[in-house]
C-alpha cells in the first residue's frame, strides 16, 4: 500500500469515531497519524523496514502496531469494525463541501442520515432546515452540491487517475513475462478528468500469471471480470482498472486502440477506407486479408495510412488528422525541454522544504533555474510574508546564488491580487524581485464585471510578471470564478504579463482549451508546479501534458529558455 492509501484509512477512522461520538484523544491520534504519513518523504513501509515508526512524530505505539497489522492483512479491524457498526455511506457524505463530521453526527443523530440519498431526501423534503445549528441556507447548499456532485459523478482528476494508473503499471512491470506495459485511455490523451484505468501489457508467454499479479495487488477491492486477454477490478479508491494482454507483435495497435479518442478512431477509418484498409485493435489490414500491413508500432500504424505521427495529446477528433496529412502536426514541448519552473513555496511560507532543498530537487529534474515564489501575507493561513520578511529572503536568495554555480535561484513571490485589484506588497520590492507571480485567493464570489476589473488592474500595474491560477477552478471542487477571461488574456498580452499553467494536483489551470486560447492571443505561456514540497516538482507533468493537449511547442513556452528573460 502507498502513503495516500494508509492515510486515507486513518482519516476515515477519525471521521468515523467523531460521528460515533468517540474519546476526543483517540480521534486526535488517527488524525495526527493520518497528517503525519501524507507528509512523509519516504514511503511508509521502507520506514517500517527499517526500524521503529514511532519516531514520527504524530505515529505513537498503538497506531505503530494498527499500522503494521494494516500492512499484514491489508485490512485494519478497527476502519471494518467502525463501517460494519455506522455506514460506509456517511463517508461519501465528507464529498458534500460544507459538510464536516460534526454536522454528518448531527444529521445522522437527529435524522438517521447515512448516505447521500438520504440526504438528499431529507433536503428536499425541508428536514435539514429545521435541525438546529443547519437552516434553510444549509439545506439549499446540500442541494446545489449535491447537484453538482452527481454531475461530476464517477470521474476523478486527472493527476490522482494519473498517479494511481502509474503505480499500478510500475508494479506489474516487475512482473515475469510482460515485455511491454503502458497506460492507455485518456489518462495518455491527458483529458482532466478520467473515468477508469486502461493498462495494456504485452507478453508472449502465458497470459494468466499476470492477471494473478494484478488482481493480488494491495489495491485491488474485487475483481468485476477475469478473462483471457482481459481482466476488470475495481480498486479501494473506487476507480475501475482494466488491464489487457496481447502479443508483443499486436502492442502497437492495440495501445493505439485503447488510448482513443472514439471521435480521432472514426476519422482514421474513414480514412483506411478510402485507402481500401480497415483498422482494428489488431492492426492496419488490407480490406481482404487478415495479414496485417502494420500493428507492432503506433508509428507504423500512422505511417501506412500516409500520415505523419499524431501524439497522444492531440488525438481528439478535431483538426489533427488534417494536419498530420500536409506534416503539419507541432512538435510538442517535451518534458526534456523544460528548464526551470517559477511557481513553487518553501518554508517560509506553507511549502514543507527549503530553499536549498528546492534546489536538490530541480537539479534532479535537470532544470538550471527556479523561481522561489512564497505567499504575501493576505494569505494569513499560509504564513503570508510581510515586506520584512519578502526583504529578508531576497537577500537570501542573493547569497546562495552566490555559491551556486550552474544553477540559479530567482527570487520572486506569488503575491496576492487584493479585492480591490492593489497587489498586496510593498512596491519597491516587486521592482526589485526578479519574478513576480500575481493570484486571487480570496473573495472568489465577486460579480463577472469587478471581478475581471479587479484580476486586469493587477495585470496593468507594470509590476507582474505572470498571472497565477487564472480562472481558480478546483478540479472536482469548485468552479473558477466568474471572470471574463479573453479580456483577462488581452490584457496580458498588451502588458507582456505571462500567464500559467499551474499543474498542481487540483488545479490544471489553465487547463489545455484556455491555454491554448491564450497563445492564440498573443499571451506567453508557463508551465508551473506550484510545489509545496521537492516532491510537489513533479506535479509539473501535468501543467506539460496540458500544454501538448493545446499544441503548444517548445518555443511557446517560457521556461524552456536557458534563463529568464522579461521584456
Ligand atoms: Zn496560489
Ligand atoms: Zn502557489
């Protein structure tokens, strides 16, 4: 099991003791814990092999012991014992935003609410409105989100799709036999939000032992279809994972096939047939033969329908196949071009490393250059600098430069757009920082017309470089903010203000469409990730996998260039 995974039982094990009414000390210990393993840098288990786990802080002897128990069985007694007694419905109930466990003990006290149906009969039939310390207003939230819920219902983002498809590949690459393994579907076309896991193995040996290693992994909850070529679990998390096996000889059309989208494989065949083919998830075939011409490589496949390669990213359905015919399709920016990243926080403020650890990290990654941008201190519940502070760390930053060599550190800052569109930092030390990042990060219900008034005043004050988290969605959280972005864009790109990418976990903001727009406006692009730890660098891939979806290269991007450069 990974860190996220012994975390989340924690967290439901205090969730579920609040609405029990339990020992306030037990509760504090699972969360504590809970708090202590998704901040670890380290798997758990490594740390468990290596010695006592009662060292971290916040993991105390009992929950040492429930943990390791945990990782013997894959099940802790106490979670099973807590969901057999309560519901594992009131769980799906934390998903209502504005709902915490002491109002589901209330609803589950007062009403006997369990699950979301409940609650949403109870809503709808006026009950919530008369439960003391909830009201009317409370009901009409429960409702509208339980709305938007349903809407989103079944997909999850794209990163925690992502990573968990990831670890799944990488377990079963261990495996004897598989030649070949890759993530397919549109965790591959990096659509934002995914529905279910494709992985698609090549062997030439027997099939079934593969299977076997997927369906016996930690993760797997129950096992929905075991085939021949095919074989469907559904995971703890909820997510479906659909693993296929076929010969080595076979992995490029059916990698093909499986990565999508329906609407790019219509166009294909349509095209095949003109040409006298049909394409299958086997291969390229002439009409009348089942000799394939082409099914080893996507490449190959591509090449005998007399197109140029199409990158995952890009296969849509939309103008690709058109370009891909005249050897027109981008070179997309690849993950080899990027160079320095510009959005990241440090201790300072509420990032969990340091300046110079920041720096091991993106030296890892090959980078030359990061921006260090803590928060201003209207983020109070970051730990928002003050101009002291903010003066402090460029001087800082001005000395470790100095013992750096192939590498440079800009000091910089994400400073906050206030409410009235005033940028929340003494002036002369914007003038005087190298980077400067702008974002909103409170009053996010302001009216369409003040709220893009404000967000542009920012992007007029000549002292921004790039605009932050541009429209503030929250992937399967909460919609951006009402705000005009094509205007939003003009500004930016009349004031040479870049704007981002912000690949951190919930965000993909701008995500691929609006990115896109933006370049076709003239606005420069950068791919960020938002760090708030030397692990969070990574989260970078997806602001890069967006930037493929919206066709953009190397030269579109700014941090592909050797050093910063404003003007
Ligand atoms: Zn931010
Ligand atoms: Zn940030």
């Amino acid at each position: 099991m990974d860190n996220k995974e012994y975390a989340r039982i924690l967290k439901e094990i205090s969730i579920l003791r609040q609405i029990r009414g339990d020992n306030h000390f037990k509760i504090r210990a699972y969360e504590n814990g809970a708090r202590a393993i998704e901040n670890l840098a380290d798997p758990l288990e490594s740390l468990m092999d290596e010695g006592d786990i009662t060292q971290i802080e916040g993991i105390g002897k009992s929950l040492a012991k429930e943990l390791e128990s945990l990782r013997e069985t894959g099940v802790s007694s106490v979670h099973q014992e807590l969901l057999v007694e309560l519901d594992p419905g009131l769980l799906d109930l934390m998903k209502i935003q504005g709902l915490g466990p002491k109002r589901i003990k209330t609803l589950y006290d007062e009403l006997g609410i369990s699950n979301v149906d409940l609650l949403k009969e109870a809503a709808e039939s006026g009950k919530i409105a008369d439960v003391e310390g909830l009201g009317k207003k409370t009901q009409e939230k429960i409702l509208a989100e339980i709305e938007r819920l349903a809407q989103s219902s079944g997909r999850m983002p794209l990163p925690a799709a992502r990573a968990i498809a990831y670890g799944v590949r990488d377990k079963l690459k261990e495996v004897k036999g598989v030649e070949a393994i890759d993530v397919a579907g549109s965790i591959r076309r990096g659509r934002e939000t995914i529905g279910d896991i494709d992985i698609l193995v090549a062997t030439s040996g027997e099939p079934q032992p593969i299977f076997e290693a997927f369906v016996t992994l930690p993760e797997v909850e129950e096992v929905l279809v075991r085939g021949d070529t095919k074989t469907s679990a559904r995971l703890r998390n909820g997510m479906q994972v659909d693993v296929r096996i076929v010969r080595p000889e076979q992995f490029g059309a059916a990698l093909h096939y499986f990565t999508g989208s329906k609407e790019h494989h219509v166009k294909l065949r349509t095209r095949a047939k003109k040409m006298g083919l049909k394409i299958n998830e086997y291969g390229v075939f002439p009409r009348d033969s089942d000799t394939p011409v082409a099914s080893k490589t996507e490449e190959d496949l591509y090449a005998c329908l007399d197109l140029q390669f199409i990158p995952p990213e890009l296969r849509e359905g939309r103008d690709e196949i058109d370009l891909a015919e005249e050897s027109k399709v981008p070179k997309l920016v690849e993950a080899s071009d990027m160079l320095g990243d510009l959005h990241m926080h440090t201790t300072e403020t509420d990032g969990r490393n340091t300046i110079l650890e920041m720096v091991e990290a993106a030296k890892a990654r090959n980078y030359r250059y990061i921006a260090i941008t803590d928060h201003s201190q209207a983020v109070t519940v970051a730990g928002g600098m003050t101009p002291n502070r903010f003066e402090a760390q460029i001087a800082q930053i001005r000395e470790i430069n100095q013992e750096l060599e192939d590498f440079r550190i800009y000091s910089g800052i994400e400073v906050d757009i206030l409410k009235d569109g005033s940028l929340d930092m003494d002036h002369d030390l914007l003038r005087e920082t190298d980077w400067v990042v702008a974002s909103v990060h409170s009053h996010f219900n302001l009216p369409k017309e003040e709220m893009t008034a404000r967000v542009i005043r920012a992007v007029e004050s000549g002292l921004v470089h790039c605009l932050g988290h541009a429209t503030g969605r929250i992937l399967g959280g909460r919609d951006g903010y009402d705000l005009d972005i094509g205007q939003v864009m003009d500004a930016c790109a009349v004031h040479g203000v870049a704007m981002e990418i912000n690949g951190s976990t919930g965000r993909l903001d701008l995500n691929a469409d609006l990115a896109r727009m933006a370049h076709d406006r003239g606005v420069k692009i950068v791919l960020t990730s938002d760090a708030h730890s030397t692990r969070g660098l990574e989260d970078l891939d997806y602001a890069l996998q967006q930037a493929r979806r919206a066709g953009l290269t190397k030269a579109d991007i700014m941090n592909t260039a050797p050093e910063l450069s404003l003007g």
